[in-house]
C-alpha cells in the first residue's frame, strides 16, 4: 500500500503518460483535410499543415505529431493521449482547447496562444515555449524539463501539480497566477517583477540562495557598498 502523502508536502503529483501511440498510419499533413469538429485518430502525422487552417471543436486522439502545425487557429481543440516530436507549433492558435495525457518532445511553441487551454498530465521536454501565452490556463500535473519559457504569459493562470525542471523563465509574467504544489527546480527566474508573484511555489533551498540576486532585484533591494572598499574591485 502507497504512503500517504503528508497533507503539506509540496512535491508535485507526476503526469499520467499517454495511451494507444503505437501502429500508427502514417499521414501527410497536406493532405488532411481540417474543418469544425473533424476527427484525427490512430495516425502518424508528418509534413506542413497547409497555411491558413481555421477549423474548431478538432479531436486529435492516439496520434503522434511530428509535423508543423504552425500557425494554426484550433479554439477548441481537444489533444488526447498523443505524442508530438520535434513537431513545430509556432504561433498556433489553440484557445479554450483540452490537452490531456501528451507528451512533447523538443517542440517549438513560440508564440503560441492557449488562452484559457486546460492541459492535464503533460510532459514538456526541451521545447521552445518563449513568448508563449497561456493566461487564464489550467495547468494540472505537469511536467516541464529543460524548456525556454523566457517571457511566457501566466498571467491570471491556474497551476497545481506544475513542476519546472532547468527552465529558462526570465521574465516570465505570473501576474494573478495561482499555484498548488508547484516546484521551480535548477530554473533562471530573471526579471521576476514581484514576490507575490510567486506566492505557493517551492525551489530548493540552493536554489532560493542562488536565486537571492533576483529575489533581491524583484524586492528592490540594492546592494549595499563599503564605502571603504576599492572600487575597482566591484563588479
């Protein structure tokens, strides 16, 4: 029988992996044909979505992506128990979408809007999420390794059961977030504009001393100078 878990431990629960990714039909991307509520299952996606792809309601189960969605407008979107590779993502449009039990592997995200997105037992693993919007979200067991957050949108977002494993989140924005056992771990967090920003979140004790600069920096607290010591020999 599992420990129970103390009713303060701050560790993330780890996300749920996906189902069904296995013997898959490949398909071109160019030739799918992507309107208001079509169906996408059981497939090995590859090649450029054609440009200009508006559609919504959009299911994409047991599939795996390793093509560009670029630039797509998906509102609505409902992502399940899928993979995407090396897939580019840039700049794609998946407001008020449903991601749940994916896996992203070295993906580009930059500039991509999920607005009001719910994404439930995700793995981000080195992938591009720089500029990135995800204001009003809800992030539940999700797993961030090595990603570029740098000025990724939380503004207003929901986190619980969120960890951030050597990311780059510099002057990220979690203005109003709200965090649940949430673990920043080994991440650069310059240009945080405020503590309370970070109200709820855990990092390790070396990291918080690492971290003091910035801390300091998002207090407005300046380094105080010896007025006795040689001035050149200040950084």
């Amino acid at each position: 029988m599992p420990a129970r878990r103390a009713f303060d431990d701050p560790t993330p629960r780890a996300p749920v992996a996906p189902r069904g990714v296995e013997d898959l039909r490949g398909e071109d991307l160019l030739r799918l044909v992507v309107e208001d509520e079509t169906r996408i299952e059981g497939l090995e996606l590859h090649g450029t979505l054609p440009p200009g792809v508006v559609a919504r309601n959009v299911t994409i189960e047991e599939t795996r992506v390793r093509g560009s969605l670029a630039g797509a407008k998906l509102h609505d979107l409902h992502l399940h128990d899928a993979e995407l590779v090396g897939a580019d993502l840039a700049n794609v449009d998946l407001a008020k979408g449903h991601v749940d039990r994916v896996v992203l592997q070295d993906c580009r995200l930059t500039g991509a809007q999920l607005i009001e997105t719910t994404i439930k037992d995700a793995t981000f693993t080195g992938c591009r999420i720089d500029f990135a919007v995800l204001a009003a979200a809800r992030l539940d067991r999700v797993l961030f390794r090595g990603c570029d957050l740098r000025e990724v949108s939380l503004e207003q977002a929901q986190l619980r059961d969120v960890r951030f494993e050597s990311c780059d989140l510099s002057r990220a924005t979690l203005d109003q977030s709200r965090h649940q056992r949430v673990l920043l771990e080994g991440c650069r967090l310059e240009g945080v504009r405020s503590l309370q920003d970070l109200r709820g979140i855990a990092m390790p004790w070396p990291d918080i001393v690492d971290q003091a600069g910035a801390l300091a920096a998002a207090l407005g607290i300046a380094v105080a100078r010896d007025p006795d010591e040689d001035e050149e020999s200040l950084p």
